[in-house]
C-alpha cells in the first residue's frame, strides 16, 4: 500500500502449502499492478511516490540537459572531416556514427561510455569532467544498484526459493549456512544409514525394545509434569 498498490489475498488459505500461498500471493499481487497500469489515477500518489518522482523527474531534466552538451562535444572531437590522418579519420567516422545513433535514441548511457572511450583514448578526461557530468554517472550508477538490488529481491520471493526460507528466515545473506545444511544432512544420513544397519542385525530387536520403554519413560514424565 505505501507503493500505491493494494492487493487482495482474500483468497488465500493458510491450510496450503507455502509454495502453493507464495502463487497466490504473487497472482493477486501482479493482478494489483495491472489494474493500476490500466487506473494510474484511480489512488491518490504517497508522500513517498511523489518525492520518487520529484527525484526522477529531476534527474530527467539533468539528463536532458547532458545529453545535447555531451553529443556536441563528442561530435566536435569525432568528427571524421575534421581529421586528415586516414587511419584516424576511419576510426573517427565509426565512432561518429555510433554518436549519432546514440543521440537519436537519446541513449544517454551509451554517450556517456562513448565519452569514456573517447576521454581514456586522448587520456584527457579531465577538462570534461564536471560536476555536472558526474552527478549523472552517480545517479545512472544508483539507479543501475536500485534496479539489481530488486531484481534479487524478487528472485528470493520466488516460489520456487520459498523452501529455502526455512534456512533463511529474512533474506538471503550468502551460501554457508546452505553449506552447512547440507552438512547438516550429510551427518545425518549417516546417522540414520548406521542405524538402520543396527537394526538389521541381531541386536535390532533389542534396540527397538530399548527405544519403546525410552519413549514409555518420556511420556509418563511428561504426563507427570503436566499433572503437577
């Protein structure tokens, strides 16, 4: 709901398994987001959407703004005919190109990689790197982080991980206690192999004797326990 989205889990039964809960949850939730692509105004924006898109709207402007400064300053520095060494203005007229349809489909991110390439080329990057310029490659490189710290977020939510939960009860921090578990169940399978030998051999039925008058003894302390 803080993100503007209300989904229905009216249909949800605990008595499920978590696999089958975790479905329908991820159903009812991409429903939700459907209905508000189709009713983008139906539910008035959070404070919290609102500063998101303040933010994302400034950072359109500035992105605006860079890209005609970028794409004149790496079309006056790649331009082929202003270059009379034939292997350089080759070079150049490839790079030019890639420029142009850069600008043309306003994709500031391969501008600003052409720029890299272009400064690390001359080794002379320093007369173009603004302030200005830098605050877009900061703001490219959080939003690239954004976008990867939530595309794992909705891996772990998966319903194929929802097993996984059990050993990592928040989220997922790493593969040693996967290792362990497995560990874990290595050990006891030994366990549990030796036993079953133990059983199949001629002391088996004394074991299992052993194990019944246990269990007898634990229950009646148990039941002891309550009593008092």
């Amino acid at each position: 709901k803080d993100m503007g989205i209300d989904a229905d889990f009216s249909a949800i039964n605990f008595n499920d398994s978590d696999e089958v809960m975790a479905k329908k949850m991820f159903t009812s939730v991409f429903e939700a987001l459907e209905e508000k692509e189709k009713n983008p105004n139906h539910k008035q924006k959070t404070k919290k959407q609102e500063q998101l898109e303040f933010k994302r709207q400034q950072a359109e402007e500035l992105q605006k703004k860079s890209l005609n400064s970028i794409y004149r300053q790496l079309a006056k520095a790649c331009h082929p005919d202003l270059e009379s060494d034939l292997i350089k203005k080759a070079e150049k007229d490839v790079m030019m190109k890639k420029v142009t349809v850069a600008y043309e489909n306003e994709d500031l991110h391969t501008l600003l990689a052409i720029e890299l390439e272009w400064m690390e080329g001359l080794n002379a990057g320093a007369s173009l790197r603004s302030s200005e310029q830098l605050k877009i490659y900061n703001q490219i490189l959080k939003d690239q982080i954004m976008e990867l710290k939530m595309r794992l977020d909705l891996i772990w939510d998966a319903p194929k991980y929802v097993q996984l939960h059990r050993i990592y009860p928040h989220s997922f921090n790493g593969i040693s206690a996967l290792l362990k578990k497995q560990k874990d169940l290595c050990t006891e399978k030994k366990e549990l192999a030796a036993f079953v030998e133990l059983l199949r051999s001629p002391r088996g039925e004394e074991v299992i004797r052993q194990n019944l008058r246990h269990q007898i003894a634990m229950e009646k302390s148990n039941e002891d326990v309550l009593y008092l």
